[in-house]
C-alpha cells in the first residue's frame, strides 16, 4: 500500500496534492488547512464562503514538468462543495465546471464495483434540492501539443467558490500522464496551438507598441538609458510630468483576482523609474517641496495661495494679487563662478 502511495506521488505533478507540508498552492486568505474529516486520511482543504476575500487554490504546472503531444488526466476528491468552480486551462479553459456535492457520511469499502465510500445523510444545502448531485470524485483531461518553453505556457489549475454563499472541502487533487495523443488528437491540438499562438503574438505586439512611446520616454531621462544611473543635466519636474504611464492588460490574475497578473510587473518597473527620476530632481533642487507633492510644507504663505489638481498634478493657484508664497534658499557652498538656473511654468 505505502509503495503504491509513493508511485502515485511521483507520477502527480502537481506538488502538494493532498495540501501537506511544502505544497505550492497558491491560496486565498481564508482558505484553511483541515484534518479529521470522516473522508479524508490525512489534512484537506477548506475554502470557505468568498464574503470578504476571494476564495481558491490554484497551481500552475511548469512546462519543463510536461511531455509533448500527451494527454494528462486531472483528478481530485470533494467532500462536500456548493458552487466550487474548477477550471484547467492550458490554450484557453479547456475545462471549466461548477460542482454541487451534498454532504455524506462515510461507509466501509467493499468490493462492490460502483463507488461506495459514501452514504446519503440529511442535508438542507441547495445541492441538495432535488436536482442530480455531482460526485464526489472529478476527473477531467486535457491534451499537450508541442512544449513552448519560452512562454513556460504549462497547465494551470484552479478551485475557486464562486458565489457568497458556497464552500468546498477538497483533497486527494491529482494531475498525471495519462497516454501518448494519436495521431488524430495530434492534429486537433495543434489547431488549438495555432488559434492560440496567433492570439498571443498578437497581444505581445499590442502591448510592445503600447510600452514603446513610454520606454522612449524614460530612457531619454536617463544618461545612457540606464534607468539605475544618472540623469541627464537638464531633466526638470517637467519632463516627468510629460511621462504618462501606459495602461496594460492583465494588471490583475485571470483566475486570482485579488493577486498581480502578468503586466504589473512591467508597469511597477516604469512606475519605479519614473520615482528614482523624481528623486533625484527633487535631491538637485535648491527648493525644498519645488513641486508642491507635499502641499505647501517648506513655503512661507502670504494671503489666499492654495493648490489644485491639473492633469494628475498639483498646481499653485494665487487667488489675489497680494497673495505669493516664498522660500528662503540656503546654499551651504556658494561658488561664483556657478551658475543657478530657475525653472518654472
């Protein structure tokens, strides 16, 4: 029994299948390790109602772990669930279910060949209405065509409660080869694979036009567009107000809505220079708070002076022609021979 325990560990690919210790489940705050269930030997996951947080367990399966043109089986055991949202993607969601599983109390196996770990208990849950309920164990499949190792494109899989009011207890989750594709299935992958690379090069080139404009930008502040460097002399709070950020798709997870998707990354790295930019304008500046981000903090103000909004950027606003705001500049080492530019619009 241990021997074929550990068979069925190593053919899993996934890392953590039944929630033990060192899994990779990427989980929603809520969502809670659980033992002694009546039905499972050993911990289960409980994801609970989504009232305050998203609820789900999602794992993405590398592409180095996979085989071309094989079809993988995905398996897992519900104790009892209410609106649980399973989804596989690999090209686009080739598995998308919503299971219903009514409480039941556990039997002794026999050799019956029908599952019968399970008997019907009294349950008031909507699953329960009347309505064929799921079974407590899923199995699902899902085919792999050619490896794309440079987009790690891999097998994602996700649990998720999908309404205020479901819950789910899960374990026993599986993803294993299954069997080569013939040559049929071959071909009907690869169709997937077309459709699919066609909308993926598509989108690269949407969202490189987007960043270019912007990249221009940032590495024209920069000396020698290094954006950890220097920048160049005449780089005023002007040209970093010129710099709009662009606005990428997937800011957030397809499937993890409360997680980071694929481009925040690369609108933080602008973000990120744009903020050593303006660090270093504000280090070179003699005038402390020069761009009013802190309100009038470091301004002597005289009369009605007050600061607005335009374009995303405070602005002082002189309401009389007595009001003037003013600073006194102190210059530690004063050079002669130095000159002081002042710049304002």
């Amino acid at each position: 029994m241990n021997q074929a325990k550990q068979l069925s560990k190593a053919r899993n690919v996934l890392i953590g299948g039944n929630f033990e210790k060192g899994h990779e489940w990427a989980l929603g705050r809520d969502a809670t390790m659980v033992a002694n269930h009546e039905l499972f030997k050993g911990d289960h996951l409980l994801l609970p109602s989504p009232t305050l947080y998203p609820s789900y367990a999602y794992q993405k399966i590398d592409e180095s772990k996979l085989k071309s043109n094989t079809r993988y089986t995905i398996s897992g055991f519900v104790a009892q669930s209410e609106q649980l949202e399973v989804v596989v993607s690999r090209y686009g969601k080739e598995v998308h279910d919503m299971l219903d599983v009514p409480y039941e109390e556990a039997l002794p196996i026999s050799s019956d060949e029908s599952p019968n770990c399970c008997k019907p208990a009294a349950c008031q849950c909507s699953s329960c209405d009347g309505s064929q309920p799921d079974s407590h164990f899923f199995s699902y499949s899902i085919d792999v065509g050619s490896l794309q190792s440079d987009v790690n494109l891999g097998i994602e899989f996700g649990l998720r409660i999908a309404k205020p009011n479901g819950f789910a207890k899960i374990s026993n989750l599986e993803i294993k080869e299954d069997r080569p594709l013939t040559e049929k299935e071959i071909k009907k992958v690869q169709r997937k694979e077309q459709k699919w690379k066609k909308a993926f090069d598509q989108e690269q080139a949407e969202v490189a036009a987007t960043l270019q404009p912007t990249l221009d930008q940032i590495n024209a502040l920069y000396q020698n567009e290094d954006w950890n460097g220097s920048l160049h002399p005449h780089v005023t709070y002007q040209h970093l107000s010129a710099v709009v950020l662009p606005t990428l798709p997937k800011q957030r997870h397809w499937f993890m809505e409360d997680r980071e998707g694929e481009h925040y990354g690369v609108t933080q790295q602008f973000q990120q220079a744009l903020n050593r930019a303006f660090q270093q304008v504000e280090e070179q500046n003699l005038i402390h708070n020069g761009s009013f981000a802190n309100e009038l903090t470091d301004w002597t103000v005289t009369g009605d002076a007050q600061l607005t909004i335009f374009d995303e950027d405070p602005v002082l606003e002189l309401a009389h022609w007595d009001a003037s705001v003013s600073q006194t500049i102190e210059i530690i080492v004063f050079e002669e021979e130095t000159e002081y530019n002042c710049v304002y619009v």
